[in-house]
C-alpha cells in the first residue's frame, strides 16, 4: 500500500482535546499536587485565560477577540444554569459548541504564522511483537531510557518525514523524504535559515547523518563514521558545524554489564562531515543537543558515579567547542527522574521546555514541563509548572516509574513561546500520537493525528535569528588545560567544614567500560562501576584558592583532602577540559549563579586581599602520587601494606585458641581462591557490606549469564575480606549531595579498628596513604579492565584508534601499569618484645576490673539498690517542655562512685574512680529528630544505606534516618552545644553534653560489666541496637535484634535508672576531647558489641555531621526552681 495515496491525508473528527477526559492520570501522581480527574471539555477558565492573553499580548494581531469573548460568555451562562444531569444529546451538543470555541479562538494564535509543520510519522504497529517486547513502544521508534539509538533496530520501520500544509486539522500532508529498506528516519534538527534540516536514518550498516531540503532537493549524507560506528541526533551550530552523538567512544551502558548496549557521546564535525571532534568522554548517553539563544549547547547527560543510576540525568550546557561544560538542571536531585527533548524558550534564556520522564518506564515520553533555572536547579526548585496543572503546586516525589500509567503523555516538545508550545501528545491510552498546540492554561488543540500512525516531532518551517557564533577557545595541540579554583570552601558540598582543614585537592581519572565488560562487580564489589586512575595531587592554599594543570580530553574527579591524606567531600561526578582551556570554579558545588567571593586570607592591604593566592602563584602540575598516573589496583597499591604489617599473622593458619583470622596474602600465594560466579543480576545484587557467601548464593540462584565470555568473577583474597569493612558510597547511593566528610575515611571499620590499635599495629604515613585513597577510590579491586578479564574483540584497539582520529587522549591505559615496577615498602619495625600489645593490655584493663589502676572498693550496686538510690531523692523521671506539643523526659542520676574511663589519649585511657557528690538529670533517650526540630525545624537527619535490599519500599535505596522518633543525627558537636543552650534558655535548666565520667556512670548504672546487661558477648537483641545479622558481613550473625538501621528511642530495655539505648542505636556526643576530636560514646547501629561497651570510644573533629553520631543532654547542677517547675513522670 503506499504510504500516502493521493499525498493527502485528513485529520479525525476531533480537534480539541479536553485534559480532563484523560481519566487514567492518577489522583495524587507524583509531581502533581491535587490532581482530580473532571470533566474539561466545560474547563472554560482555562479558555477564557488563554484568549484574554492573546488579545493583551497581540492586540490588532488577534482582532477576533470580542466575537470569541462573546461567545465565550454566552456559553458561561448556558453552563452556570444548565440542568443536572443534562440531556445526553445537548451535552454532547454543548460540548461540541464549547470545543469549537476553543479551536477556533486557539488556532488563531498569532504564533502560527507559518505555512509549514515538519514531522515524523511512523507507523505505530510494524515491529514483530518480538521487537515490541524487547522495550516497550519500540514501535514509534523510542529508545528504552537506558538505550541510545544503536539499541533500536535498523529495519522494519515504516516512516517518512512529512510536512503539514497549512497548519490546520484539515491541512494537506505531503512526503518530504522515505528511508529505502524500512530504515528508521527522524531526529529533525532544522536550520536557521529555514530552509534544509538535519536527520538521522539507519540502514543495514549502521545509523547515519543526513540533510535535505525543507522542498525536498538536496539529500545528502553528510557523516562518514566508519561502519561499526552509528551517528545520530544532530544539530546545526551557529557557524555552520554539526554536533552530533555518536558511539565511537566504543563505551557501553555500564548499568547493563556492557550487553548489549553502546554509550552515545557528543561529537563535532564540518558541514560536510570531515574533521570529527570528540567534545564529551562521559560514562554513559549525551542526548539531545540544541542551541541555546546565546549560542551555547545544551544537552542532557546521564552519570552515575556512586549514584543511583535510575535518578540522576542532568541537563548539560557547553560551549560548540566543548569547553564550559557545567550542569544547567537537575544535580544531586531525586527529581525528575529525567529531562528528555530540552528546548530553550525563546526570549527568556532561563527558561526551557522539556519532557520529565522514567528510568524503568515508559521510553523518553513523559510530562510536559516548563523551567526557570533562575528560580532553581534542583527538584522542583526550578519548575514553572507542569501541562496540564496551572496554578497547581508541583511535589517532587521519588517513583522510579515516575509517568508511567498517568496521561497525557507528550514527547518532542517545540516552543513558540513561554506560553504556548506545539506537542506530540497521546492523551490517553486508546488514543495515538497525534501533533497538538498546547499552552500554559491546560489547553490543547489537536492539529493532526490518523489512526496507526505515531506523528511526532513537530517543528515550524521559518527561519530564526541564527544565535551568536562562539569562537572556539581551545588549543588543538594542546594536551593538557589548566583549572582554577577560586575558594574549596564555597559551596553547598564544603558548607560548615572549618577552613584550614583542606590542604591538597587529590585528582582521578574514570576509564569507562567496553561492550562486553562493563558493570558494578567488574572492577571492585558492589562499585565501582569503573577504573579509576590515580592522577596525583595539587596543594590548597591557605585562602582556599588551587591552580594546576590537568590531562585534557580526560573525565576527571577531584577530592579536597585534609592534613592526613583522606577526602573530606566526594565528587561523584566529573568533568572534562578540553586542550587549551582555562576551566574555572567558585568553589564545591556552588550554584549555578553564586558569584566569587574575596580572598579570606592575607594580612590587610596585602596582596592577598586582591588577587587569590593560587593566582599570584600560577599553575602547577599535579605532584604524582608514589608514582605515574595509573589505575588504581588493590594487589599492587593495598596488598604491600597488608604484606608489612598483616600477613606474619593473617595467612590462613588457625591459632592455638581454635580461631583462624582472615587470609590477607595475596591472590598469588592462595591459589585455590575461585572468587563468585557472574550472573545476570550481579549489578544489582552486589553491595559491599553483605558477606561473599550470602552474595554467591543470591547469584546461584539467579543463574550464570550465558552471554557472557566468563563465568567467575576473581578480584583478591584480601580484597574479599577487607572491602566490608569499608564505608563508602558503593555502585549506588543517595543522589542527595553528601554532608562533608559523611564518607571521611575515619567510619570505615577498617580504619577506626587500626586507630584504636589493633594489635600494635601502627601504620607508616605511606601505607594510610595507600589505605585512604583505596577508600576515597569507592574500593576499587582492579586498575585496568584486562585484569577483569580480557576485553572482548578488538574493542580497545578500536578504542584507541578512533580516539586518536576524533582528538582523544592517545594513552594506552592498559599498558600504564605493566611499565611500573612493583610496590615495594620498608620492613615492618620489630614486634613488641610483651607478646601481649599495649593496645591489648588496654582493652584487657579497660574490661576486667582485676586490672584495673586505684580500685574502687564496694561501689557495684544491684539493679535494685540502684533504683533504690534514684528514687531516694524524689521523682525519678520529670518533662521538660519544649513547645508545640514535644516534650523531652529527663531521668535522675542519682550520686555515687563508679570505676570509669575518662580522658587519657586516644583510644583508650585507663580507669579510674570518679565519685559524684550531687546527682544530676540525663535525658531519658537520646534526643529524637521531633525534638531536635523544635529547635531546628529545617534539620533533616536523612538516610542510610538500606545494607539488606537494593529496593526499600520507598524506593530509595536508602533507609530514613529522620523519623520523629529516630534519635537525631548528622548533627556536629558544635549543634549539638548549640541546642543545649537553647534548651537552657528556654527551661532556665543548666544544659550541657555530658562529660565521659557522667556519661559512663549513668550508663553502667552501678554494673562493672561491659554492658548493664552482661559481657561482651552478651545476647543483646532485648537491649540494644547493634551491628547483627542485619547488616550482613558487618554485624554478628548470631543475634536479630530486629532493626537495621537506627530505630524509635526506647524500643529496647532500659538500664536499671531508666536510660534506653545508652549502648548502640547512635553514638553520642559528650564534652570530652582528645586530640582526634571531640569523645563519641556507647556505638551504633553500626558498630559491634566490643566497639560499644561501656568503655569504648571514638573521636571526630566539632563540625562532623556523622549518620550514626546523635546526643543526649545532661542538667547539671540542677536549679531547683526550674526543676520544680517541670512536672514528674509516673512510672
């Protein structure tokens, strides 16, 4: 049949959509507030708005705005006094009277002064139901959202660019250019002039570039990739270019395992398709670039670093030569899930038009959505509103199937202002796609749609004031750019962190992964998704400011680390600086708008006040780190470590006590390691904190993946043990921005275990060195992909080949390492001639009383003697109030003696007796997020990693940390003193943290047992919240005590004065202090039972904002008036 018999073809009956007809949007969707499902065809405010606007904007331009208005009027009157129920057939009628109101009044828009639409249609039902089933909607030739075009197929298309003349339902649709051999045809990109127009088509080969004529003369092929190469999704720069994306990068989806799906970059080429630049080297797609007003390119990026990989697309713009790549919308945001088809409004350059939609979903369609990036970049902060939903408030939810199942769904979308946009819409599920005029007042007026037929991509023919020419800025022969930061401490990412605390920027470089090798439990477990190659590092002088030279072409990543070598923030993110360029920031994570503050140091009238201090002193290179940039692999940069100092004792020998510490030799010297079988599923299942055996056998039970060309994963026998012992963002997190230092090495296990002293082990500055960086590195196990395994075909040499025609960097990454000779580090120092270590001997001290300094006789007490001597003094329990309903129970300590740790050096201090002369009052539970928001209302304790699913019910990966009854935490010391004084100043009660003798002493309640309620190894599943079989491979497998992250206070037995949770569910601040930090007591959630004794402790520094580190409060002394005041609790 041919596809346009007679070239003419009439539009349905029907010209005039009614939102709200579509009953399928949901009540309460995600994203819009106060959704109800009415009957729009009678929505005559939202005419009456949209013809009113149009007289005021056009004036003369509009002259039938009275007759309208009239009409308009009249039908108001009709619809006020009608009947209820109206007869059928005079609804109908009325209807029909109302919608041919509106598509006359709308389609008398001044805007469509245009002769000529160009589209796409395409027929909706070609594909085999096979191909359909692979993604959904395959058949009007949509990617799945985690696809480029080369996932599509290249055949079985039945489609055509077409052009509807005039504008109008009734007009005439006549073949503008048909792809021979059902190739696919689409992705218009007209030129300024109006006059030829860019499109990509596929054929058996692979996807090409081309250009025709707006009257049809002129086809041509204008990109010559080479035939493994596709090229797709252009755009005509201002000076005559052409920006494209392409899969020449040879990357592959990293979230698929590589299979079978190739990443799109943004290149750029000549008119005539010769001199191809590669202008982005990230992870994962570049989609979508058009030209903004003021001549830059905007376009959307998928990455996911360390993030969720469902949640982060960020729209990008850039300079035509690469250069000034920077996040225009959408950075560490849950919401929306994905902007797709962004287009700039014209006459407003904050502005844009886009379609929000899914990850697992509903492929690239979504909801309509108007931006304002000067009111915000982040969730919703920015969005003007939604079509449909005027006046209506957008709420960011986080669903990952965010659209799906609600409608109207819109793809592609074409402004004419920033009030009026033409649209390919399905308004519901038994409609098509059809080609609409929409506007900001929920109208929408339907210009064509034909039965099986999908008419998308809807662009005007006319010219456009061409946007202004932006010289190309960088240096071909160059390969290197340097990078300017005005001030590390400026930002969201860097805010409360005290200045001084950064002393060296630490640089990295992502080398992404092949087809056929690509995934979360390639180059580590559970993360990273990619090879990360150590670069070195650049000083931070003391105003905040660096200058330093990088690698050009290279995504890099960049980590403020403090004193000791350890990342205080994580960028989980990248940018790329192109040959030449001068790259410049205000700080970390600074808005888009901030401007540069003043330098904050140098004497007055120094020249330190005007110029910056990494300015005065120019660019440097990156100092190296123990050697030449390379990636970072554990066996050659960790292994030494564990070879000089771990192995004499771990090497897989039981000891005489029965037990048999874990294997730290090398991969070589254990030859019967196997490592775990791959699965399909092994990108979701791998998380680093469950134990190698529990993951082995959720991937048995998935299957071995039979595409693949291995079937076992092998990293180290080390590795496998030490990466659980690692806090770190893993393969997925939180796309919330980190608190500053919330991944600080010091709350991996690994190091706080070290720092306490394990064993007498103490580490050289080198070996930290090693150690930290592992962890900042998110715990890479392998430096290049070839020791993964070996890369597939003959990817990598194509890799490098078209990297060198397309300007990349021409390094071999897998050959960098094998020209470094091995890592070799100093013999340990001599082991202590005491067999038993001085760290031992203070454990052993600090738990048995026999060993204890200056003994106190007689002062453990019975449980009831204890409460004996609580109630002797009065109530035992009294309220404060703390406004608003919320109200915080204080608990009497009464006076006594105890044996306690406090003070000393780090980790530990020896016992000593402590006696309390008066008694003082403690709060009965820790302080919960309600009451701390009593005094702050705007904190949020957050999330934590959910350590037992991928998928909470929440969908987050995370667990929440801020329920009103979780106790509070990421809060530093500093606001931990700050609520004391206002509790103080609002109860006249003398408030404070406690000290570590006050806090020991209420805790062990007259015990001199590691706990109240035993020994160590106590079963304490009834009394406290700590690490168990709950979080695998971190906690004991023995015990359940029902929670996995923190719980409501007071969920578990008190001690005998009635304080709950003085062990486990958060650490608590007190006043003491070391010279690490302020003195954290009684462990968390996340720590085991021999870390959360009664005298167990830890420090940090004042500003940490830790996820497992709340308080409690103490009153002391007591004023008795203000206690007389507060009512006693019965108990």
């Amino acid at each position: 049949m041919s596809l346009l018999r007679s070239g003419l073809f009439r539009s349905l009956a029907w010209g005039v959509v009614s939102f709200g007809l579509l009953a399928a949007s949901r009540a309460g969707e995600p994203g819009r507030s106060g959704d109800t499902v009415g009957d729009a065809r009678f929505d005559l405010p939202g005419l009456r708005l949209a013809i009113e606007d149009l007289a005021a904007t056009f004036g003369d331009r509009y002259p039938r705005r009275d007759e309208f208005l009239a009409e308009l009027a009249a039908l108001e009157a009709i619809l006020a006094t009608r009947p209820r129920p109206l007869d059928p057939a005079r609804e109908s009628a009325l209807a029909a009277r109302v919608d041919h109101l509106r598509r006359t009044a709308l389609l008398a828009n001044p805007l469509l002064d245009f002769d000529r639409l160009l589209f796409v249609r395409r027929r909706a039902e070609t594909l085999s139901d096979y191909r359909r089933g692979q993604a959904m909607l395959h058949e009007i030739g949509m990617p799945c959202n985690h696809w480029s075009n080369s996932s599509l197929p290249r055949d079985g298309y039945e489609n055509q660019l077409a052009v509807l003349s005039p504008v109008r339902p009734d007009g005439r649709v006549t073949l503008l250019h048909q792809p021979s051999a059902g190739g696919y045809v689409g992705e218009m990109d007209l030129h300024s002039d109006g006059a030829r127009v860019l499109f990509a088509q596929s054929d058996a080969t692979n996807w090409k570039i081309f250009e025709i004529g707006v009257d049809g003369s002129g086809l041509r092929q204008v990109s010559r990739m080479p035939d493994d190469v596709d090229a797709y999704d252009p755009c005509y720069l201002p000076d005559g270019r052409i920006i494209f994306g392409s899969t020449a990068s040879f990357q592959a989806v990293p979230c698929w395992s590589g299979i079978p799906h190739r990443v799109a970059n943004l290149y750029r080429m000549d008119a005539d398709g010769k001199n191809v630049r590669q202008l982005c080297f990230d992870q994962d797609h570049d989609l979508y670039p058009t030209v903004r007003g003021d001549g830059q390119v905007m376009y959307s990026r998928w990455d996911y670093t360390g993030i969720r990989h469902e949640y982060l697309r960020l729209q990008m713009t850039m300079n035509p030569d690469g250069t000034g790549q920077r996040a225009l919308y959408g950075t560490n945001s849950w919401w929306p899930n994905a902007i797709y088809f962004a287009r700039p409004i014209p006459g407003n350059p904050d502005r844009m038009v886009a379609i929000i939609g899914d990850y697992h979903g509903v492929p690239r369609m979504g909801w309509l959505a108007i931006f304002d990036t000067s009111r915000g970049w982040q969730d919703a902060d920015g969005v003007v509103q939604l079509i449909p939903g005027r006046d209506r408030k957008v709420v960011p939810v986080i669903k990952e199937k965010l659209v799906t199942g609600t409608w109207p769904l819109f793809l592609h979308p074409w402004p004419l202002s920033e009030k009026h946009f033409l649209v390919a819409c399905r308004p519901a599920p038994e409609r098509g796609w059809g080609l609409y005029l929409a506007d900001v007042f929920d109208n929408l007026v339907l210009l064509r749609e034909e039965p099986g037929w999908a008419l998308l991509e809807p662009v005007p023919v006319r010219s456009i004031p061409r946007p202004p020419v932006i010289p190309d800025r960088i240096d071909p022969s160059a390969g290197d750019a340097t990078v300017y930061v005005h001030d590390v401490y400026t930002g969201k990412a860097m805010e409360g962190v005290p200045r001084g605390t950064v002393k060296a920027l630490r640089l990295f470089a992502y080398d992404f992964g092949y087809p056929g090798l690509a995934g979360s439990t390639r180059v580590g477990i559970g993360g990273p998704w990619e090879v990360n190659r150590i670069l070195g590092t650049t000083p931070v002088e003391a105003d905040g400011s660096a200058f330093f030279r990088v690698p050009a072409n290279t995504p890099l990543s960049l980590q403020p680390v403090d004193a000791e070598g350890r990342a205080v923030q994580l960028m989980r993110s990248w940018y790329t600086a192109m040959p030449g360029e001068k790259v410049s920031c205000i700080g970390c994570h600074e808005s888009n708008r901030e401007l540069p503050r003043g330098p904050s140091a140098g004497p007055p009238g120094s020249q330190a006040g005007i110029v910056s201090r990494a300015l005065q002193r120019g660019p440097v290179d990156l100092t190296p780190w123990f050697g030449p940039p390379r990636g970072f692999d554990f066996e050659r940069e960790v292994q030494p470590v564990l070879d000089r100092y771990c192995v004499e004792c771990h090497q897989g020998a039981p000891r005489p006590d029965g037990l048999q510490p874990p294997d730290l030799r090398a991969r070589a010297r254990q030859p019967d390691y196997r490592g775990f079988p791959v699965a399909l599923g092994d990108s979701t299942l791998a998380r680093p904190e469950e134990d190698v055996r529990r993951l082995e056998a959720c991937i048995d039970r998935q299957g071995v993946h039979r595409d693949l060309p291995y079937g076992r994963l092998r990293f180290s026998p080390a590795y496998d043990v030490l990466f659980r012992l690692v806090r770190r963002p893993s393969v997925e997190d939180d796309v919330d921005l980190p608190r500053p230092g919330e991944f600080l090495a010091d709350t991996s296990r690994l190091v706080q275990m070290l720092k306490r002293g394990h064993h007498g082990v103490v580490l050289d500055a080198e070996s930290w060195s090693r150690i930290y960086t592992w962890i900042d590195l998110n715990a890479p196990c392998h430096g290049t992909w070839g020791e993964v395994y070996a890369i597939p075909g003959n990817v990598h040499q194509r890799r490098l080949e078209l990297r060198a025609q397309y300007g990349g960097p021409t390094t071999d990454y897998e050959l960098e390492p094998r020209r470094l000779p091995p890592v070799v580090l100093a013999a340990p120092p001599p082991p202590p001639k005491n067999p038993k270590t001085a760290s031992a001997a203070n454990r052993k001290r600090a738990a048995n009383p026999a060993a204890r300094a200056n003994p106190l006789p007689d002062w453990t007490l019975t449980a009831d003697e204890a409460r004996r001597r609580q109630a002797a003094d009065g109530p035992a329990e009294r309220l404060v109030d703390l406004g608003g309903g919320v109200s915080l129970k204080l608990v009497r300590v009464p006076a006594g003696s105890a044996v306690v740790t406090d003070g000393g050096t780090f980790p530990f201090a020896p016992r000593a007796p402590v006696t309390f002369n008066r008694g003082f009052w403690m709060s009965a539970c820790e302080i919960t997020n309600r009451q701390y928001q009593a005094f702050d209302p705007n904190h949020d304790s957050g999330y934590a990693r959910d350590f037992r699913r991928r998928l909470p019910v929440t969908e987050r990966q995370s667990r929440p940390l801020n329920e009103p009854d979780q106790p509070v935490v990421r809060v530093s010391w500093h606001q931990a003193v700050a609520f004391c004084a206002w509790l103080g100043a609002r109860t006249g009660l003398q408030v404070a943290l406690p000290s570590e003798a006050q806090w020991e002493y209420a805790c062990r309640a007259g015990t001199d047992t590691p706990f109240p309620f035993g020994a160590l190894n106590a079963e304490f599943s009834r009394h406290a919240n700590l690490a168990d079989q709950n979080l695998p491979g971190l906690g004991t497998s023995l015990i359940n005590d029902g929670a996995i992250v923190t719980v409501a206070v007071g969920r578990y037995l008190p001690n005998a004065w009635g304080l709950f949770d003085m062990h486990g569910n958060v650490a608590e601040w007190t006043s003491g202090e070391t010279s690490a930090g302020k003195v954290v007591r009684g462990g968390s959630f996340y720590d085991l039972p021999a870390d959360a004794s009664a005298t167990a402790r830890y420090a940090y520094p004042a500003w940490r904002q830790l996820h497992d580190v709340g308080f409690r409060v103490i009153c002391e002394p007591v004023n008795a008036a203000a206690v007389a005041a507060t009512p006693p609790v019965a108990r």
